[in-house]
C-alpha cells in the first residue's frame, strides 16, 4: 500500500510545475497573439485591395460599353433638392458589372443597422456604422475618428436598389453655381450629372483623357465623395497607417497614410495640391504640365 501511495504522488503534478507550464503558455500567446493580428490585418489589406480590383474592373466595362466615360459620380437633377438619385455603385450593380446582397428598406436614421457585410463594397476595416443619417453625420476633420470607417448607403430612386459603401470616390460634387461645378469638372475624375445647377450641364470624363493614369486616383479608402478634404480619405489599415487606392490605369495600392496623402496645411487639410511625384488626386495644374491630355 506504501509503495502504490508513493507512485500516485509521484504522478502528480506540483502547484510549483503547474505555475511553470501556465507561465510557459501565457508566454507562447503573448508571442503568437501579435503574429496573429498583424496576419489578421494582412488579411483584410488584401481582401480590400481585391474589392478595388473589382471595381477597377467594372468601370473599365462600364467605359468600353459607354465610349470611354467614366461612370457618374452620381445622378442628380436641379429640382432633386440636392438628394441623388444614383450613385457610381448602384449604377455600377444596376447595369449589372457588379453583384450586392440585397438590402431591406429601412429608416434614414443611425438605428438603421441593416448592412450586409458579405459585399464587394464591404472593406474588412470598416465598421458597421452608417455615415450620413440623422445621429450621425458629422465631417471627419482629422484622421483616425473612426467616421471614415463608416459606410455610406445609396437608395437608387429608379430601381429601389440599396449599396452601402465603405469606398469614396475622387470627387467633388459642387453644385450651386455654374463656375463651381466648372471647377469641379477641372479639378476631379467623378462629377454628378446632369448636375444640380440650373441651366447648366455636367460634363463626364473619358477614361482615356487622363495622362499618368497611374498616378491618379480615382477610389480609395473612405467616405462616399472626399469634397476636397483630406479627412475623408480612411488610413484605416496597417493599424491605421495606411490606405488602398484605386488608379485611373486600373491598378490598386497601399499607400502610407495619411505621409503619403498630397494635401494642404489648412484645418481641416483639403486635398487641391499638385505634387511632382506619387499619387495624386488633382486633375489640373499650371506647371510643370496638365493631367489632363
């Protein structure tokens, strides 16, 4: 009996050896843990970045299928009121180039929670937040709020189709005076037609008008239209250092952000800045030449 006694000891484990192995695995996950987070958001960089492609895919249809232009920022009529009655994503899924979950109808206040995540204009860094509703609609002024996360949904008025979108496109669309919306044709990709000034007409852009299409930007990380402030423009990946983009040449990439950004100094910083070199959102410029061919 003494020596089956002494064998059972023997088998257990110490509180002095348990406290070890604890301390050993408490050690392994502290190590894997970051490993983990930083493939986690490797991930989702990648899976952004191939959302980009996709739409970098369908405007080139939408363009080889339209005579070169570009899809409109938006649709909007003078006597809209301002509201839109299509944007480039529900034109893009109206026309069938890309594919959405359908979305229930639903008040236009923050309660309205009823996003499908599972979409191509779901980046996995955004959150499930809707930008743009009574609640919450305030203008993102620095970067990293956690607004430019948001997403912004569109409510196509000619099908009742839905899009929610965590993507912005390069775009300003002014609307209140003819020279306004001049200079908004001048100076971004996207523009809203036939636009919201009486007696006068929206222009859209060719695709092929734009010289160092690699340099431009035409989509990005971000809410809805950027209205030429920087802070629109989300550096939500990279644990928030860094933004996708989307290029007029069709290819996409990760830049630094908001290092990487071209803008001002003003409060909040606006994007009409013309750099020599890298990415770009401007499309004109006096010197050294013109994006514009």
């Amino acid at each position: 009996m003494l020596a089956k006694s002494n064998l059972s000891r023997r088998k257990a484990f110490t509180l002095v050896e348990l406290l070890v192995v604890i301390g050993i695995i408490a050690m392994l996950i502290s190590i894997l843990l970051p490993a983990l987070g930083a493939a986690r958001r490797q991930a989702n960089t990648v899976k952004c970045l191939s959302n980009l492609r996709q739409f970098g895919q369908a405007i080139m249809m939408y363009a080889n299928d339209n005579k070169g232009f570009l899809v409109p920022g938006g649709v909007i009529n003078p006597t809209d009121a301002g509201v839109f009655r299509d944007n480039w994503a529900t034109i893009l899924v109206n026309w069938n180039y890309l594919k959405v979950p359908a979305i229930a109808a639903g008040a236009n206040t923050l309660d309205d929670q009823s996003s499908s995540l599972q979409s191509v204009f779901h980046c996995p860094e955004g959150i499930d937040l809707r930008w743009g509703v009574t609640g919450n609609s305030s203008q993102p002024n620095t970067f990293n709020t956690g607004i430019d996360r948001e997403y912004f949904r569109m409510y196509s008025t000619q099908t009742g189709l839905r899009v929610d979108s965590w993507y912005g496109i390069n775009g300003w669309p002014v609307s209140d005076t003819p020279t306004n919306a001049d200079n908004s044709f001048k100076r971004w990709p996207f523009t809203s037609v036939p636009g919201g000034v009486a007696g006068y007409t929206q222009k859209l852009h060719k695709l092929a008008e734009f010289r160092e299409s690699e340099r431009l930007v035409l989509l990005f990380d971000g809410l809805n239209w950027h209205n030429n402030i920087a802070t629109y423009v989300s550096p939500r990946h990279n644990n928030g250092k860094a933004t996708n983009v989307l290029l007029a040449d069709g290819h996409c990439s990760t830049i630094q952000s908001p290092g990487e950004i071209p803008m001002d100094t003003a409060s909040p910083p606006t994007l009409k800045v013309y750099p020599s070199n890298g990415i770009r959102f401007v499309l004109n410029q006096t010197s050294p030449g013109v994006i514009l061919k």
